[in-house]
C-alpha cells in the first residue's frame, strides 16, 4: 500500500473545507473515520487520487438538544453517540445499531455521516435514522439544503450529495417516552459482521396493545435502505395478537426486494426478515421489549 500517491488536504475550518471542495468537486474524496475509505485504498479501488480530510473540524463534532430535536454534527463518532445521554434517552434504538457496528475500534472513528456518505443498504445505523425520520444538511460554499434521509439515497453507493456538497449535520426526531422499539440485525456470525437483513422498529402500543402507530425499516433487502409502508399501513390500529405478529410479518417478508448475493439468498432473507420482525413484535406483545424512557421517572 502506498499512500504517498495521494495529496491530502486537512482543512482546519468548515469554510476552508468548503472552499476546497468547490474548487476540487468530484477530484477529491472526502474521508472522516476512514474506515470505508482506507479499505478502498488497501484494495487499491480507489479511483480519486486526492483525500479531502474532514477529521480536524471540530466544529462538526457535537450532539445537541433542540425541543423535540437532536442535533448530531457529521463528524461525530458511534462511540460518542453510544455515550450521550439524550440520544440513550430519546433515541436509544440509534444507540443499539451503533453498538453493532464493526468492533470498539471502528466504534471509535466511524460517523454517522460516513455511514449516509458510504450509502451501503446494508449500513446499519440507516434503519434507525429512518424510523426516526431523520433529515440530513448538505452544505456547498455557497447554499445549504436538508434531505430526508428517506429521499437522500438513489441506489447502493449513490446518493443525492452533489459534488461540491458535504454532509454537515443529521437532525433527528425524538421518540416518546413509553414507545416499544427493537433494532434486530443478523450477520454470518454474532459480531463484527456486515448485517444479512436487518430490522428498526418503533411502536405505539397502547394499554390493551392496540396498535395506535409503528414504523419499521430495513437494511440489507433492497436497493436502499426502506420502510415497509404497506406493512405497517395494515397493522395501524389493531390489535397486536400473534396472528396480527404473523400477518405483519409475512406482509414485510412479501415487501421486501432482497437480492441473493455471497451472504444469503433472497428466499433466506425473506425468512429472516419475518424472523426479526415476528420476534421484536412479540416482544412487544409480552412486554419484554425495551421502551423509550424519554429520562421520565416511573417509565421504562
Ligand atoms: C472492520 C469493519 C467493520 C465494519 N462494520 C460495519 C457494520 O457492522 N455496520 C456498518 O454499517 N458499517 C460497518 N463498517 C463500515 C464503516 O465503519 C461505516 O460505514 C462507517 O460509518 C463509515 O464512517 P467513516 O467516518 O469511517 O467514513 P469514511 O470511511 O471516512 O467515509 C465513508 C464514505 O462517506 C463519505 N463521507 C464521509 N464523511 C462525509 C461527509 N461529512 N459528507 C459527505 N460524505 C462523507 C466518504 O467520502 C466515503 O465515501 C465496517 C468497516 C470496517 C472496516
């Protein structure tokens, strides 16, 4: 590996990072953690031969609290996220996934931003930002726009950034307290394994379980990651019982698109898909599902 062939910039502001990006556009590839990128280069793939090194802006290292908003800064690590008490409080399902990204050490350097730049449909933090209706800031030197995450992905490594664009804040919606969530994912083995399929979910169940909401979205299944709309349009305002556990999960194995790939076969992550789903929501149904505390005493 010789990294002496790349030109690397390491702007010390956002400005400056910026005023690069417009004048290099697609000559540079950005790099946070580096752990998507410095695999390209191991591998030698890739194709850009000058880095635009985001890791010293500082000001793009934060999670704040805005009303009912959580504001995440691109540069901000799993590891950080994993420890901040607002986001174990209201977004405790986006605390899961990232505790099931690579190892420690990927915890450590990896972003969330580099997991929306990387647009893998497999990335696990995605699912979550889903379910929690998450929006994404591009910023250019000369305009800013925000995404929703749902629109930000055109297919498995593109998304709608455009060349002279960088992601600078992810913004997400807390949820309730009391709601039940669970994030499931499985690999070829218990960890450090890229996901096969994997499950965010969000519901509002009521005290008889009745189902007065649910959001749930996948990783892995299809050509991004996605919502199963359907599926959760047919479970609104039922009864959660295990034959609506059943229906509801065959609807999402049906709704799905997985491909077969060295992973698994589309027929297994369909199983899977209903696997994850049919037991998070009987969780839910036997109250052993985790809930949002929302930092309210006397809710779980
Ligand atoms: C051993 C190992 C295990 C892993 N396990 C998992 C796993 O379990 N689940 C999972 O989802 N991922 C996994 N990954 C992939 C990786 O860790 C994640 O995708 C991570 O979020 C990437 O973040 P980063 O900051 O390191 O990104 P980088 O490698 O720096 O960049 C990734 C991509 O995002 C772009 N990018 C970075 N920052 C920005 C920005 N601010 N604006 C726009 N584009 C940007 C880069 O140009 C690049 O295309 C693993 C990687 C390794 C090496």
């Amino acid at each position: 590996m010789n990294y002496s062939q790349y030109t690397v910039h390491s702007p010390q502001t956002l400005n400056e990072a910026l005023g690069i990006l417009k004048e290099k556009q697609s000559e540079v590839r950005l790099i946070a953690g580096g752990t998507d990128v410095m695999v390209l280069i191991k591998d030698g793939v890739l194709k850009e031969k000058e880095l635009l090194n985001l890791s010293y802006l500082d000001e793009l290292k934060y999670i704040r609290e805005d009303g009912n908003i959580i504001k995440v800064g691109a540069l901000t690590t799993y590891r950080e996220l994993e420890k901040s008490s607002v986001v174990n409080l209201s977004a405790p399902i986006l605390v899961d996934a990232c505790k099931t990204i690579g190892a420690t050490q990927i915890q450590n350097l990896g972003t969330l931003a580099g997991n929306l730049g990387n647009a893998s449909p497999a990335g696990d933090s995605l699912p979550p930002l889903y379910v929690l209706n998450a929006n994404v800031k591009l910023q250019s030197a000369e305009s800013e726009r925000i995404i929703p995450v749902s629109e930000f992905f055109l297919g498995p490594r593109k998304t709608k950034r455009a060349p002279n664009e960088l992601i600078t804040e992810i913004t997400i919606e807390k949820a309730k307290p009391g709601l039940h969530y669970f994030f499931k994912k499985l690999g070829l083995r218990e960890a450090n394994a890229i996901s096969l399929v994997s499950v965010a979910c969000i519901v509002d169940l009521d005290k008889d379980k009745k189902i007065n909401s649910i959001k749930l979205a996948l990783g892995a299944v299809a050509p991004t990651v996605m919502r199963a709309v359907k599926s959760e349009k047919l479970a609104t305002g039922r009864q959660l019982d295990l034959n609506l556990i059943d229906e509801i999960a065959r609807g999402v194995s049906e709704e799905i698109s997985p491909i077969t790939d060295i992973r698994g076969s589309t027929e297994y992550r369909r199983r899977a898909a209903y696997g994850l789903v049919y037991e998070g929501l009987y969780e839910a149904l036997m109250g052993t599902a985790k809930r949002v505390s929302g930092g309210i005493e006397g809710v779980y």
